[in-house]
C-alpha cells in the first residue's frame, strides 16, 4: 500500500520462516498431543503434554503473529486495535448476558476477511494479550486457537466464501471445526476440561459416557464451536454487506482477490481542458 | 404554534469526575421562540441543552418541557416533544439509504406508513437531498452527512427541535440553508434552541442569544442588546460578530445585526 | 517551495477527476490560504502536497508536484513526511493512540525519526509551552476535549519542524481564543521561514494572516492572488466561498452611493474602519 | 485506563517488566514440568503471594482470585474428581458420579499449576503499567508495530464505550426505545452496532495517514522518549531464572524429577 518501508522487505525472508515455523510448531504440537498423549494418561499423570500443549502452541502462535505483523501496512495496522476492542466489548457482552456463545472473534473475522490471513492472525494473537491485561489471563493459553481462526477467516475470503451471503456460515462452520480440534489439547491439559461451568458439565457427560479426557474436550468442543463460529461469520458477513462498498474497496486485499466479488473498474471521464486563466476582479492592493 | 414552554429552574449538573459543568441555571424558553446559546469551549452549553431531551438529568433543580418534567421521563419518551441534532452525524447514521436513516425516528414514535414517507421527502427536501434519498449514506460526504442528520429530526417533526453546532464544517450554501431550515421551523412554530461558536450566524438568525461561562448564564436577552454589552461578552471570552467588533472601533454606541442595518446606521451617521 | 504544474486526479473507480488541471505555487517562508465550496477537492489537494497521493491511494494521477525542488511522486511516501508535516481533519483520529500521555504522544514522530532523546526533551517541551499544553503533558491525549485534542495534533506535527506544514481545517473544533493561538504558531513558524498551507473556511482570520490565497471550486483552482483581492472578488460567492460581513457591508454602501466605487473593498475590522472611517463614519 | 493495573510504589513495580516477565515465563515452565501438585502450589504461597503482598497489591489479587479463578477450581475438582476417566480406586459413588483418588490427584495437579499461571500473571499485570511494559519490550527488540496495536487497543477501550454511550443516547433522542423485552432489544441492536462499526472503520483511512505523517514505520530503530531502567543486576537475574527453569525441564525430561 505504501512505499514508506523499505527496511520490511530485507526481512522478508526471516518473516516467511517465521510464519512457516510458527504454523509447524503447531501442528507438531497438536499430532504430538493426540498421538502420544494417551499412554501417558494412563500411567496416572499428565507427564509433559501440558507443558508441550502450553509451550507449543504459544510460540507457534508468537512466531506467526511476529512474523505476520510486519507484512501489514499502516492502514491494516490501524484497523486492528479496533477489531480487538469489537471481539473483547462483544465477547464481553455475551458472557454478562449469559448466552452459551462466545462471539469474541467477530473483529478477528472481520479483519481476516477485509485484510487477509496475516492482519487476522495478529488480530487474533493480540486479542488475547489484550483480555489478559484487562480482564484477567484465563484466555491467554487459547491464544492460538484465536490466531487459527484469523487465518482461516482470512483464507475464506480469499477463496470466495464472502461473494455470496450464504457462504460465509458455511465457512463459519468448518472454520468452528477446525477451532475446536486444535483448542481442545489446551482445555484438556491445561484446564482439566474446566473452562467454564457450562463446558465443565458438558465435558463431566462425556467423561460419564467412557470417553477420554482429550476425546471429551474435543467432543465438547464440537458441540459448540462450529456454532459459535457460524453466527460469528454470519454476523461478520452482514456487517460487511451493510458497509458501502467504497469502504469496503479501500482494502487492498479485498480488490486483489475479489473477495465481494467482481466490481467493474470505472475509469474517470478525461478532464475537459483548462478554462481561460481568470483575472483578477480587484485591482492588486497591498495586505491588509 | 405549539404550546410547550421550556422551563429550567435552579439547574445544576455535576458529571462523576466531580465536574460541575452547570452551575445554577433558571431560563424560560417560550413556544416557538429561537435561542442561540454560546460561550467558550468547556462553557457547560452542551451539558444544559442535554438536560432537554433527558440525556442528562438535573444534579439539582428541574427542567420542565410543557408539563413534563425531564427528570421522570425516558429519552424515548421525550423525543416526542424535543428532536435534538447532534454535533456529529456519524454517532447515529446507521441505515443503508438516506432514506431509510431518516424514517428511523417518524417509524419509533409510531408515525403511518404514508406519513412516514411524506415527512421523510419533505425533510430531504429542506436539506436539499431528496436526490440522494437512496444513496447510501456514507457515499456522501461529512457536510452531506450532517444534513442527513437534521434532516433525520426535522421528519420527527418535534415541537422543539435543538442544534448541537449545526454550522461547523459546512460552506457557505451549507450555512445559507441551515438558516433557511431554521426560518421554515419557525414558520411552523417550532421553539428552535442551538449552540453556536459562529457569531455572524447566530446575530442574523436568532432573536435571543443567552451567554455561558463556567456553568453558568452571564447574559441572557435581545441578540442587539447582549453583543452590545462589552464587560459580559468579555468575561465570558465571546467574540462579538465582526460587524460588531467594527462599529466598536469606529466608535459607535449602537450595534447592527446585518450588514444592511450596518449601512442604514453608517447612512444616518453620514448625514450626520 | 511548493510547485503544482497541472496536477489531476481520479479517486478509484470514481466517474470524474476530483481534481484537474491544477497549478500552484506557494514561496518559500509564506502562508498560503486555500478555500473553496465542500467537495471542490480541498483535502485531496492537501494530500497531494503531502505527498500521500499518489502514494497511498490508488486512482488516476497526473502531473508533477515537487516539494523543494523534489518531484513526490518519484520518492518514499518517508521522504516527503521529512519535508511536508500534514495535519488532517477530525482530531480523535490523529491522536496515534500508540503513546499513553500527551508527551510522549507529542515525541511519537521524533522517535521515528530516531531523534535523540536529549532533543526530544527540549523541543516537546517548547512545542508544549508554544500551544499552552504543558499542563496537560502528564494527561492521557484520550481524556482531553475536542478542542484540547485538536491543539495536540497540530503540535504532533510542528514539533517534528517540517519545512512544509499542510493544515485541513485545524480550526475547526476550537473557539475563538484557541483559534487565535493557533494563527499566531502558524504566524510565528513562518517568521522562522517555515511554509504553511492552510485549509480554512474562515475568510476573516485567513485575511488577516495569509500572504496568498487560492480558490479551489470544482477541482481547479479558479483564483489566486493577496487575500485583499481574491476576498473582495465579486465571483467569490459563485465559487461557495462566503464574504465577511464588513465586506457585504461595503458593498452595500457602494451600492447605494455611500462608498466611493475606487475604494478596496474592507474584509476584516481594521481595513473596514479605516475604509469607512475616511469616509466619515466617525462618531 | 481499563487494565488490571495498580499505581502502587514497591520494589515490585519498579522492576525492569522485562525482568518480571522472564520470572513469570519461569514459573510457568517449571509448574507445567514438574508432575509433583505441592511444587506449583509451593511456588504460589513462597513467591506469588508474598511478592503480590510487597507489592501491596493483595487485596486486589484475593479479589480477582475469587472472581476469576476459584469458580473454575470448583469446577475442575466436580468435573475431574467425579468424573475423571482413568479414576480406578473409588471412593464414593452416586449414579454416573465416581469420585476417585485419581481424580483427586489429577484435578489437584492441575488446579495447582493453573493458579500459579493465573496469579502469576496477575501479579505481572497487576504491577506493570501497560505504557511501561511496551517500552521496555521495545527496547528489549520487539517490534514498534506490536507495541502500538497493543498500545493503541488498550486506549481505544475508554474511547469505543464513550462513542457507544453517544450513539446510544443519539437513538434513543430518535425514539428508540431500549427498555423491554429480549425481541424489542434484539431490534435496537442493529442500530447501536452499526454506526460504531462503520465510523470506526471510516476512520481508519485518516487514523492511518495520521501515522504515516508522523513517520510511523519509518525507521526499524526509533528512539524513545522514556527509558525504562535496566540493572545490571537484573540482567543476570534473568539469565539465571532462565537457566533454572531450563535445568528443572531437562532433570524432568532425563527423569530424575518424576
């Protein structure tokens, strides 16, 4: 968008392997996690998944937003702090009213689909710094499932699922899978499958029901991210509609992959030649 | 005519910061007078015409629209009777046409379909945007905008109607008819009271001009007769209209509101 | 300093060119006024000078602006920040928002510009004492007033000492008193021999301050010259550019055989006393 | 400000944050190592407290405690206690309900590690001004663009919910009415969200150029204004925190802690 920054792209290439490590980090995380984790359980004691869930999807997620945030241009930089704010004051607004819902990432969404994966990884990633400096730090070890679904918001976008309004729930809902599959190691190992009272309960039944601590939380999970993600995207993609396009236009990633669409290009209608220089009215005067 | 006289009574108004920003204000505003209200920034002229339409409520003392007391009333409610304009439009733009943001206000106080249509046109037409009427609003520009939003009140079609700052940021034709509005409004007998910081504004368009420092009114009456007082225009940091500031300097006792009455005084003088 | 030669440009996917065929200049050391009706292309033009178009906006440009003998379009948007400070419209968002009081928000810009600290100290703490902030330094730049904001902003940008200051409507939030004590900044930087162009709807004070003005209408500018001469132009309301009331007030006069026709036509209060005065108006 | 923080003068927040961080990060490496449930709690009650306590910030740590964290403990211990899957030696059985001595050492185990992550985070936040914490990362080498969105997030909280009390008051000025039941407060949504939305979006575009007109991004190394104080001394305290907190994960990881 600007030109003002040189010194971005002599990094570019360390801020590639950044991401690219990031995003290794956890996926080796999580198939560590299911794989090796069961045996382990067994043996009576938590052994070091905790400790690799915890350390594992916090540097991948460090990588990726450190990484991410340096690609973006000012303007993209600007909009973020206010998508936070948005999915901390809804997701806020939520939980005071009581619904079984988070919607706090509908900023996150925003920013993914209006600035792509990397503005809406940092969304994600600081978004949850930011919880843990006002509200308290429960939220900070689920930073990463934050950062997943900025990317993959952003990635919807870019793939087409906001050209047509019925879409993006659908995105929304594999979005809400993919959601609930990576968080479930850190509600499980880190929480004891306590993140809330009503997840709480959720996770106690299919414990009941002979499943494992990791297969419940996921289970869990399940039952309400997809949801949750899907009114998220719907909410985001009725926002969107509802901007004037002009606004919407303005963000570089959205022209670049059409993600409303195809928009005709205008071209101005050439100025007409300059009228006749016009001479002064008043005869010249010193000022005043 | 409407009936609705604006009564305020020993107001004071302290904000939680421990700020009293009306400090002791008694004003009768009577049905379909117009009142400029000026004074410095941080006055407390927003904090007192706020109190009309219950957006903030007396500290101490009352305010009375007709025989409704503001303090037992909600905002809702009182927007049947005090439409009021705020400084910036995008603090209540939100429809996806210009029309349909100005129907908002007629549709909540439960005006009919027909109507709702019929005041909406007229109040695009008196800001000069019924072309627009399905453009989305934020395609048009700031000044656009702020029409939008007096035209959003004047479709309520309140009795009273007041105007946070109407004039700022828009031109020379924006001002002309913003004054035009306010002269239609009074045609219809609505009371209309604003804030203004545009003194040459204020002289040529309102009767009464009231003048506020520090939470309180230091002057209160005749728009000629409150820029002529000197020691309360001072004291309260208000700038006089030029043509004010320069029968002053030319010394004259008497002081002319438009520039026609400037020239009518400087003819008498002449002639000597 | 500053040099236009017939500048255009399309805003993207916009039917017209917001502004075409434009030439300007503004000498070094003077303060230029630049009015015109809403949507004659005043901001746009700013951003020009600026340097932001064409750099951050797509669209059609045109023509050549330099700077100090340096064509914009040809550098860093880096570069021409170094030479053009720009304040724009509405304070709130000018505050940055990356700095917790009103200090370190008035250092923001020299940091980037990796100024050294000792510097940095010295010259917030004259831009501060120059726009009667220095009480509020310690304040969060959120908790002051529209009008306190807007003070802020513009000693964001001087403080920084750019050779070049554009300013869009930096009045606007302000009364009288606080009006006044941005004139005199603007009046002493250009003593300094600072350029400052200003965007302003307010005839009076540009008169009284400006060594030019130029009239923007419908994207070209349609007249420049002394703010004596361009103020008094019969057209200047065809252009959406309001008269003061002094200068209505000696047309009338002049209308009705009370000024003699030769007389310049006043705009502000002391050239109208003394236009009036002389012809007898006194006592 | 709407964070966690207290003005408070202590040695605890005068510490360079960056110090305190690495102590946190410490902490939280060693309690999520170590399997022994008494080790994270023992590090609560000899560290976390006493420094919240010298910090005089106790009163407010009991508070968030009880707020935050004690209602997620009483779920874990009825979640796992009762419920937990591996549970073999039962003590007492109600229905599905089994509450096991495994269940008991497991939910003690992670009770224990999640109030020294959660406290000892707290106490960092409790005793870091945000305004200082982004200086010292800086100067640490995190990037200026990090600080300011974080920065900038924080302070728009306050600004966000005045915007959103004026557009509030702007509808209800239309006759909105906003008291009532569920159905008439899910109407009057779309007219609060969408102007707050939109007008933030709006100004994006000027927020931006403001930026860039002061040379945001300009320069990889700015200078600050503010310096925060870097000791020597707590220079090395950080390495060694550093190097304990490596050496108790490698005894874990060789097994001679287990």
């Amino acid at each position: 968008m600007s030109g003002s920054t040189p010194a971005v792209d002599a990094n570019r290439t360390r801020n590639r392997i950044f991401v690219a490590l990031g995003t290794l980090v956890i996926v080796a995380t999580y198939l560590y996690l299911i794989l090796a984790q069961p045996e382990e359980l067994a043996e009576g004691g938590l052994g070091t998944s905790a400790l690799i869930a915890l350390a594992g999807y916090l540097i991948g997620a460090g990588l990726i937003a450190a990484g991410a945030i340096h690609r973006l241009p000012t303007a993209t930089l600007s909009l973020i702090p206010i998508a936070i704010v948005l999915n901390i004051a809804v997701g806020q607004l939520t939980a005071v009213l009581g619904l079984p819902l988070y919607l706090d990432s509908i900023g996150t969404v925003l920013v993914g689909v209006l600035a792509g994966p990397a503005a809406g990884a940092v969304t994600g990633a600081l978004t949850n710094v930011i919880w843990g400096l006002t509200i308290g730090p429960i939220a900070l070890p689920f930073a990463v499932t934050a950062v997943v679904i900025g990317v993959l918001a952003g990635y919807a976008a870019r793939w087409g699922m906001f050209r047509r309004f019925y879409l993006a729930p659908v995105a929304g809902f594999v979005t809400g899978i993919v959601a609930a599959l990576v968080s479930a190691p850190i509600a499980a190992f880190i929480f004891g499958g306590a993140t809330g009272a009503g997840t709480g309960a959720i996770v106690a039944a299919f414990q009941a029901w002979g499943n494992s601590l990791l297969a419940s939380t996921t289970l869990q999970g399940l039952l309400s991210d997809p949801l949750d993600k899907t009114i998220t995207f719907t909410i985001v993609v009725i926002i969107l509609f509802a901007l004037p396009s002009r606004l919407r236009g303005r963000f570089p990633f959205v022209r670049q992959y059409n993600v409303f669409g195809k928009v005709a290009p205008v071209a101005p209608a050439e100025p007409a030649a300059p009228a006749a220089p016009a001479a002064p009215a008043e005869p010249e005067a010193p000022k005043a | 005519m409407n009936d609705l006289t604006i009564r305020i009574d020993g107001l004071r108004h302290t904000y939680e910061s421990g700020v009293e920003a009306v400090a002791g204000v008694d004003l009768t505003i009577a049905p379909g007078e117009r009142v400029a209200i000026v004074g410095q920034n941080g006055a407390g002229k927003t904090t007192l015409v706020r109190h009309l339409n219950g957006m903030v409520r007396p500290t101490e003392g009352a305010v009375h629209i007709g025989d409704w007391s503001t303090s037992d009333k909600s905002i809702a409610e009182l927007s049947h009777r005090v439409g009021y304009v705020f400084q910036n439009p995008d603090e209540q733009i939100f429809a996806r046409t210009v029309e349909g943001d100005v129907g908002f206000g007629p549709k909540n106080l439960g005006f009919e379909p027909e109507q709702i249509t019929e005041s909406v046109m007229t109040a695009l037409e008196a800001v000069g945007l019924a072309h627009e009427a399905q453009v989305h609003p934020h395609h048009l520009s700031l000044s656009e905008r702020k029409r939008v939003a007096i035209a959003a009140v004047l479709a309520m079609r309140t009795p009273i109607v007041v105007l946070d700052e109407p004039t700022t940021g828009q031109d020379e034709d924006g001002v002309r008819l913003i004054a035009s509005i306010i002269d239609d409004l009074t045609a219809r007998g609505t009371t209309v009271v604003a804030i203004t910081h545009d003194m040459d504004f204020c002289v040529e368009n309102f009767e009464r001009v009231v003048v506020m420092a520090r939470g309180t009114v230091r002057a209160d009456g005749p728009t000629a007769r409150v820029f002529a007082d000197q020691p309360a225009l001072e004291a309260a940091a208000v700038e006089p209209p030029q043509l004010a500031r320069l029968a002053r300097v030319l010394g004259w006792s008497e002081m002319a509101v438009d520039p026609s009455g400037f020239v009518d005084a400087y003819e008498r003088r002449r002639r000597g | 300093m500053i040099e236009l030669r017939d500048v255009a440009f399309a805003y993207e996917d916009a039917p017209a060119f917001t502004l075409a065929h434009l030439d300007l200049d503004v000498a070094a050391g003077t303060i230029m006024g630049i009015v015109g009706a809403s949507g004659s292309g005043k901001t746009t033009l700013a951003k020009i000078i600026a340097g932001f178009i064409p750099s951050t906006e797509g669209g059609t440009y045109r023509g050549t602006a330099s700077v100090a003998g340096a064509v914009l379009s040809e550098g860093t948007l880096t570069e021409a920040v170094d030479v053009v400070g720009l304040v724009t419209q509405n304070p709130f968002n000018q505050i940055s928002g990356a700095r917790f009081t009103v200090r370190e928000e008035l250092a923001f810009g020299l940091e980037n510009r990796s100024v050294e600290r000792s510097q940095m100290i010295e010259r917030v703490d004259a831009v501060a004492d120059t726009l009667g902030l220095t009480a509020l330094l310690d304040r969060s730049p959120y908790a002051l007033s529209g009008g306190q904001m807007q003070l802020v902003a513009i000693a964001s940008m001087v403080v920084m000492a750019p050779p070049v200051l554009v300013l869009d409507e930096p009045t606007s939030q302000l009364d009288p008193a606080g009006t006044r004590l941005v004139y005199d900044v603007l009046a002493r930087l250009s003593e300094g021999g600072t350029t400052v162009v200003i965007i302003e709807h307010k005839t009076e004070l540009l008169h009284e301050h400006c060594d030019a003005i130029s009239v923007l209408a419908s994207g070209r500018i349609v007249s420049t010259g002394t703010p004596a001469t361009v103020f008094a132009d019969d057209r200047l309301s065809t252009w959406g550019v309001g008269q003061t009331r002094i200068t209505q007030a000696a047309r009338e006069a002049r209308a009705r055989g009370l000024l003699p026709v030769t007389a310049l036509l006043p705009v502000g209060v002391s050239d109208g006393a003394a236009v009036f005065a002389e012809n007898g108006a006194a006592r | 400000m709407t964070t966690l923080y207290l003005e408070r003068a202590s040695a605890v927040h005068r510490l360079n944050p960056v110090t305190k961080l690495v102590a946190l990060l410490a902490i939280i490496a060693i309690v999520f190592a170590v399997p022994q449930w008494w080790i994270p709690l023992g590090i609560v009650v000899l560290v976390v407290v006493p420094a919240a306590v010298l910090a005089r910030v106790g009163g407010r740590l009991l508070r968030l405690f009880l707020i935050l964290l004690l209602p997620l403990l009483v779920v874990l211990f009825i979640v796992q206690g009762f419920f937990f899957p591996d549970g073999t030696t039962v003590l007492w059985q109600w229905g599905p309900a089994r509450l096991t001595v495994e269940g008991l050492v497991f939910s003690l185990t992670i009770g224990s590690r999640l109030s020294a992550l959660v406290l000892g985070s707290l106490v960092f936040v409790l005793t870091t001004h945000p305004a200082r914490l982004m200086t010292a990362l800086t100067q640490a080498g995190m990037s200026s663009k990090i600080a300011y969105v974080i920065s900038a997030s924080l302070q728009i909280i306050p600004a966000f919910q005045e915007r959103a009390r004026s557009i509030l008051l702007a509808q209800q000025a239309r006759g909105l009415e906003i008291a009532g039941g569920p159905l008439r407060r899910a109407r009057a949504l779309l007219p609060l969200i969408a102007p707050l939305v939109l007008g933030m979006i709006t100004d994006v575009d000027e927020r931006s150029t403001a930026m860039e007109a002061r040379a945001f991004g300009a320069t990889p190394r700015p200078t600050s204004l503010t310096v925060v104080d870097d000791p020597l001394s707590e220079r090395i305290g950080r390495w060694l925190l550093a190097a304990a907190a490596a050496a108790v994960i490698v005894l874990v990881v060789v097994g001679v802690i287990a």
